[in-house]
C-alpha cells in the first residue's frame, strides 16, 4: 500500500505550485500561433496562464530523420533543436542517442502541452534531486518505473492504468511524442503518471540510490552502423548509473529488435557486478508501437531483464 511520505502533501494538483519545465515555453509560442483554436483533448480547458514565449530555434536540417513521411507534427510548425544543436537541449559534446528532432509540432500538439504539461510534466525536474520531486509530485511513496524513451506513448498509458499501485515517470526527447503521450494521460484521467522531457540520461543523474524501482528502456534507437555504435543509449555508463539508483530488488529491462544491438546490452548487463544475470524471457510489459512495427515487419524481439542485486 501506498503511503505519504512526511512533509508531503496528498492533495490533487501537486506540481501547480512549481516552476513550469522550460520546454513548455516554445509550446506556448507554438500554440498561440492563429492556426491553433482546437482543443487537444475534448477535456474542458484549464485557466492556465502561459508561460512567456520565448523564440524558437531554427528548423533542424536533419528533418525527417526518424519522423514518419507525411506527418504534419514530422514537418510542422516551429520547434527545432535549441542551442546545443541536440534534442533535448543535451550539453554540447554529449553524445546523441535519437534521430529524431528535439520536435517540430502542430498548433494543437503544441497545445495539448501548454495545456497538460502543468498537471503532468515533472517541472525543472534539474533543479532538485529526482527522489524529492517524485515525492512532491506524487504525493506517496508507490514503486517507481522510469519509462526511457516513451515514443508516443501508447504502452506507458496502457501500462500505468493498469497498475494504479505504481507511478511512473516518462522521459522522452520528442516533443511530439510527449504531447500525445500527454493526451493519452488526461484522456485516461491517470494520476500516476508523469512526463518530463529531456534526456534519461539528465534524469538518472539527478536520481539517489533506491530512487527508482524500475528501469525500461523499450527499443531504444537501434544505431546499426558502426562509426553510430557509441550513441547506443544502453551502454556500459547507462547501465551503471541505472545500477546506482536502482533499489536492492529492482528491475531494469530492455527491449530491442536488432541482434547486435542485444548482444551489445547482455554484455554490458554481465559487466556490471550489481545487477543479477539477465534472463531473455520476456516480462510482464506492454507492447510499444515499435515493437508492433518490428513485428509486423518480421523481425524479432529480444527481451534482456536483469535485477539490481
Ligand atoms: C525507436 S523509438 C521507440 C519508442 C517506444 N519506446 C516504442 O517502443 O514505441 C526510441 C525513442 O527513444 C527516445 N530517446 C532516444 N534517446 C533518448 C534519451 N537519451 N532520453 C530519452 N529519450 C530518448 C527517442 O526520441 C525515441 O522516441
């Protein structure tokens, strides 16, 4: 059972009295723009003052790479990579693990963020260690899952309504991906779920020892070609700082559909003298819209799961 650590309050609407995540500003911008007069949800519209705009970045030249052909929030309105050149605004230097933009977004994905993000989004989650934000934020102390790479959404949705019993914390670098991901939250009106965008990474190294019950990393970006090798997300320095955070017991699992990229995670996973030996019998989790494609496209999946002992 669920309990409310002291200090925190249980009450609804938790993060309201904190500062808004700096990404929900070009949102803002975006969702201001003329074009943007339907709401994103069918929910009535929360009062909520916008954050003040802030100019957007220039579009990325790397359009495409990883969108879907003839998605408007693929080539729409705004966005682009920020200073860094990264999604997610990443520090210069930092490897990147996606092809995808940091995201270029219709007025109504944009809005659906300026909108939801205020009930859902972890705020400058940056600014404080994770563990005290979760707290904040949830109000209980449940098993934690934190979601790497949500993509749209769909699975961590159908996985959070099943499982009231746990809080999960969805980090995604694709603006787009988080905005639908966002509507699925209210549309399912869960309030165990939170979203953040960002790089996982950024998150893990904000997070304590026993910060988080669980790890998933479902199909993270495959990098097929070698000289690409070292933006694998899963690599030894990802593996250990999950290994750090982890609570003794608790879970981290990977999914992938390319082979070497599988064998490059059990190697990994064996290295780190914390974790448990992994097993490849799928668990107990959803199917992503990745995985769907994969499968529908004949390729198989490799589950890795591992404990942190
Ligand atoms: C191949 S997609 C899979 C999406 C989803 N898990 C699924 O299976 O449908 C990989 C996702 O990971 C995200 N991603 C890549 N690197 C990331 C990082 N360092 N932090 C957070 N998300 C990341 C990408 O933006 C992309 O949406």
């Amino acid at each position: 059972m669920a309990s409310v650590p002291p200090g925190v309050s249980a009450t609804a609407n938790r993060l309201a009295d904190t500062p808004l995540a700096p990404w929900t500003r070009d949102a803002a911008a975006i969702a201001s723009s003329p074009s943007a007069d339907a709401g994103p949800t069918g929910h009535p519209r929360p009062a909520v003052t916008p954050p003040v705009a802030t100019p957007t970045g220039p579009a990325d030249p790397r359009s495409g790479a990883g969108g879907r052909a003839g998605d408007p929030d693929e080539a729409g309105v705004g966005g682009g990579a920020d200073a860094s050149g990264e999604p997610g605004g990443s520090a210069r230097g930092r490897v990147r693990t996606t092809t995808k933009q940091r995201g270029r977004m219709s007025a109504t994905k944009a809005r659906a963020l300026v909108e939801l993000a205020p009930r859902y989004a972890l705020g400058d989650a940056a600014a404080s260690p994770l563990g005290t934000w979760l707290d904040r934020s949830f109000g209980r102390r449940a098993p934690r899952l934190l979601d790497v790479g949500t993509g749209t959404g769909e699975a961590t949705v159908a996985w959070a309504r099943a499982h009231p019993d746990q809080d999960v914390v969805a980090v995604e670098l694709h603006r787009p991906g988080l905005a639908r991901l966002l509507a699925g939250i209210d549309a399912a009106e869960l309030d165990n779920v939170r979203v953040h965008e960002g790089d996982a990474r950024d998150l893990l190294a904000g997070a304590g020892p026993g910060d988080l019950s669980a790890v998933r990393v479902l199909f993270p970006d495959p990098w097929p070609k070698r000289r690409h090798w070292p933006r694998r997300l899963v690599d030894g320095a990802f593996v250990a700082r999950v290994a750090d955070v982890l609570a003794p017991g608790g879970v981290l699992q990977v999914a992938t559909d390319w082979a070497p990229y599988a064998e490059q995670v059990r190697a990994v996973l064996a290295a780190e003298r914390r974790l448990g030996s992994p097993s490849a019998a799928r668990p107990d989790r959803p199917v992503t819209a990745y995985e769907a494609a994969a499968r529908a496209a004949g390729r198989p999946v490799v589950d890795l799961v591992t404990h942190r002992l």
